[in-house]
C-alpha cells in the first residue's frame, strides 16, 4: 500500500510542529506500541499507523483484528493536558464521521461512547468502526494521550460480535444499488486515503478539545447521535430513553427513577430494536 505519510505531515506540523507520521508494516496493536513507548519515557507527538494488527484492543478488552488492507488501523499519541477529559472519545468520534461523511449521505452516526455506527438494515445498525483512548503518566506527572481508530474497509470475517459489522465497501456497493443515473455514488476509500481524509481534522479537534473542551461539538454530537430518543438497556439492568448528551459528554438516560447521568467508565449501552 501506498500511503501519503508525507502529504498527511506537511499538513499537520503546523498545528504540532514536533509531531512524526509512521507506518508499520505488522504489529501487536498500534495503541499497545505506543503505550510501551510512553512507559519508557518516548512521549513524542505521533501518528502510528499499522498496516496490519494481530491483538488489536477494544474497549473492554474486545479483539479487533485487521489485515493488511482490510481496515484503517492507527493511534496518534500526544501529550494533552485538557481541563476535564470527559467527551474526548465522542469528540474524535465527531471528527472521524465529519471527515468521512461530510453531508451526512451515509448516515454514519455515534453511537455512545466509542463507536461509529450506521443504518444497515431495517430495524438494524451495523458498526463501522471503533475508539479506544489510553493514557500513561509520565515520570513529571503529565499524561500522554493514546487515541486508537479502528475502521473497517471491508466487513471483518468475525463471529459472536455483539452487532453486525460493516465496511465502507459495503457502503459503496448499498449505496450503488439505491443511487439513480444522475445521482454520485460513494466512492469507497482505501485505507491510506481514509487516513489522508481523517488526520488532519482529527489533530484539529483533539488540540481544540484541549482548549475548549466538549462542549463546543455538543450540539454537531447530537446530530450524529443514534442513541437520543431511543430505549436503552445498561449493563446493570437498568432502562431507559436516551437524551443526549451534557455538555461534557456524559450520556443522559431519562429513567423511571429520574435523569440518571452515565460515565463511559460505568457502564455499557445497548440500543433496543431501531424503529
């Protein structure tokens, strides 16, 4: 695979000077890689794509494996000091729909706190692609950030998975099927022209979110959001509807005993049947 690592560097070093691109042909998981390099004091700004992952990690410890073409599998590692980290996973998930589906053609939506979901079938969403954020404290204290994207490109071969997958080829080939002759049709990238759509905006918003926090993508969130003014069921048994989001990310389940308040560290969301 061709990748434009250097068209994606000239185009983020002036946001973060310091910052490298790189890709590696195999490796464990990218966002395991750059922990280890953190916890051995390497705590430069990077972009640190894998060509293919054998352990990728989900949030939870869910596997996420790709080959070499199959997926988008990176992090970008950077030291943050935000004032309040909570909504950065939803902020990244913001940009990474925006950049892919600019107009919302897709419907690509978030799905509460990680995921990038999108209508399949009726009555049914598939999952696109995945989020996990790390952080290693630093010797002085500070925290470097690890934001991993996993993106599918073509639909994994897994079993057992808690919701269909789907790749942004499926998207082409549905959206093909539906399009009339003067309509455009998606045009699926591969995996090195996904990174090129995503880098730079995502860089854009991780050093925004640093500044301002959530609450300034709250309201383009709630457009994207596919939980709000749905039947959810938390992992502890509770139900509910979804309402949103506040303006720190924190998910907001409207329950017979109240406004309950989720924290992505609380609990895992489950959407009832999507009318």
């Amino acid at each position: 695979m061709i990748w434009l690592a250097e068209d994606i560097w000239q185009s983020c070093v002036p946001l973060l000077p310091a910052l490298t691109v790189e890709v590696l042909t195999e490796v464990d998981s990218t966002n395991s890689e750059l922990m280890r390099r953190a916890r051995s004091g390497i705590t430069d700004p990077v972009f640190l794509v894998a060509e293919s992952q054998k352990a990728g990690r989900g949030r939870l410890g869910r596997q996420w494996h790709a080959q070499a073409g199959d997926a988008l599998t990176f992090s970008l590692g950077l030291m943050l000091r935000p004032a309040d980290w909570s909504g950065l996973s939803l902020a990244v998930g913001l940009s990474v729909v925006e950049s892919l589906d600019p107009q919302n053609t897709l419907g690509l939506g978030l799905k509460w706190p990680n995921d990038v979901w999108v209508p399949h079938e009726t009555k049914q969403w598939a999952k696109l692609a995945g989020i996990l954020i790390e952080t290693a404290t630093t010797q002085k204290d500070e925290r470097y950030c690890v934001i991993g994207v996993g993106i599918n490109i073509t639909k994994p071969n897994a079993q057992d998975l808690s919701i269909p997958a789907i790749g942004l080829r499926d998207l082409s080939e549905e959206a093909a099927t539906k399009a009339s002759a003067t309509e455009t049709v998606f045009v699926p990238p591969t995996a090195p022209q996904a990174l090129a759509l995503i880098a730079q905006p995502l860089l854009a918003a991780v050093l925004a979110f640093e500044s301002k926090g959530f609450a300034p993508s709250q309201a383009a969130f709630q457009q994207r959001d596919v939980l709000r003014d749905t039947p959810v069921t938390l992992s502890d048994g509770r139900q509910g509807i979804a309402r949103g989001v506040d303006n720190t990310g924190v998910l907001l389940v409207e329950t017979p005993q109240g406004m309950q308040l989720i924290h992505s560290t609380e609990v895992r969301v489950r959407p009832s049947t999507k009318e």
